[in-house]
C-alpha cells in the first residue's frame, strides 16, 4: 500500500507525521520533496539520484535508522538533475519491495505534488486548526479526487482545545484524527526520532496509532 500524507500550507507538521505514521505502519518513508526536503538524511544515494539515473532506487533506502526511509537531496544541482516523471515509478518499486510505502508530499499545489498523489493507493490530509490551513488542504482535497487519490483520513495537527471534527469530517468528506499539540512530539522531530521510540506513551503517539490502525483497515477493503 502506498499512503501519500499530503497537506495545502507548510508548516502544519506534514512531514512529521509521515516520518511517524511509517514507525507505526513498519513503512519506508520517501521524502517527494523535490525541491524543500524535510526529513533526515545521510551519505549515499537519495531520490535526486534516483530521478537521475545515478542509483538504484532500492540502494537509496536507508534501512539503518529508527524509520526506513528514502531521502532526498537538498542541492539545487541535484533537483535540477532530477526527473520527476520517473516517480511514480520508483515509489511503485519500493512498494513491491518493502509492502508498505508513506509518501511525504510537497507542500502547497506545485507541480510536483500531483505526481505522489497519482502513485498512492490512500490519501491522509494534513492540516491544522486554522482557516488558511483548512481552506488549503480542501484545495489539495480537490487536486487528489481529480487524480482518483481516495481520501482515508484528515490529520488534525497540533490541537490545544476541543474541535468541531464532526463538521470538518463532512467538509473534507472523511474521518478526522485529532493529534493534540505535543512537546514529546517535537523533540523527537528534533531528534529525528519518531516518538513511538522517545515517549510511546505520550497522547500525541496513541493519534499517529490510530491514524495507522485506520490505514490499515483501508489496506484489507
């Protein structure tokens, strides 16, 4: 199964929740961020490679670290260089390889963010308690219906009070999971740790758990 975890502004805790969401789903997370990569990195082969025909996409999985994961580069260079039609492709590869596959998208409506949302299976919609960020992801919610991408769930991120999810639910036209606003949650981000490893028992982890039991639920329809 292939999860792309996209969302409309940046700054909503996106990729934060896909490093996390593939923990719990014993996924390799790819960074499809081509040209703003947020998630960590490390020497070898990235997916700028990939799109360039340098590297094997299954060499640039990082198998060593807490999460597995297939990074991007940061360099103007290696975006440039990079392909982004070959995609969809790699990301499918991956798939048949490791089973389970969460797709970090890019932020806002570029060009590049139609291309992840084509590749997966499932949609997750990240976004927070704000009207910008809300109006953003139903932009983003518009784009995937277009690419056939199914919409599993909404992630509310960073919640600090009781939310109407019943209402948002109807307006994006799927359940929504509260994540509530957590300081365990961040530091694990800092520590590029998911937070199933540096406080498993703190609230903001049981709602990236549930978020996982959802998707996979989704996975045997």
């Amino acid at each position: 199964m292939i999860v792309a975890v996209a969302g409309g502004k940046g700054g909503v805790g996106k990729s934060t929740v896909a490093y996390n969401l593939g923990a719990e789903m014993d996924a390799v997370v790819v960074d499809a961020d081509l040209g703003m990569a947020d998630l960590p990195t490390a020497r070898g082969p990235d997916l700028h490679d990939v799109l360039a025909g340098r590297a094997d996409v299954l060499e640039a999985v990082r198998e060593s670290g807490p999460v597995d994961l297939l990074p991007c580069g940061r360099s103007l260079a290696g975006a440039r260089a990079a392909d982004p039609t070959a995609l969809v492709e790699a990301i499918e590869r991956v798939e048949r390889e490791y089973g389970h596959v969460v797709v970090d998208v890019p932020a806002g409506l570029r060009a590049d963010v139609g291309l992840p949302l084509l590749a997966a299976n499932v949609v997750v919609l990240v976004t927070m308690p704000e009207e910008a960020a809300i109006a953003d992801a139903l932009r983003v919610r518009a784009l995937a219906r277009e690419l056939d991408g199914g919409l599993a769930r909404v992630a509310l991120n960073r919640v600090t009070e009781a939310q109407p999810v019943e209402e948002l639910a109807t307006l994006f036209g799927a359940p929504v999971v509260s994540i509530p606003e957590s300081r365990p949650l961040a530091l694990a981000r800092a520590r590029g740790e998911p937070i199933a490893v540096t406080a498993p028992e703190a609230p903001a982890r049981a709602s990236i758990e549930e978020l996982a039991d959802a998707l996979y639920s989704c996975s045997r329809l």
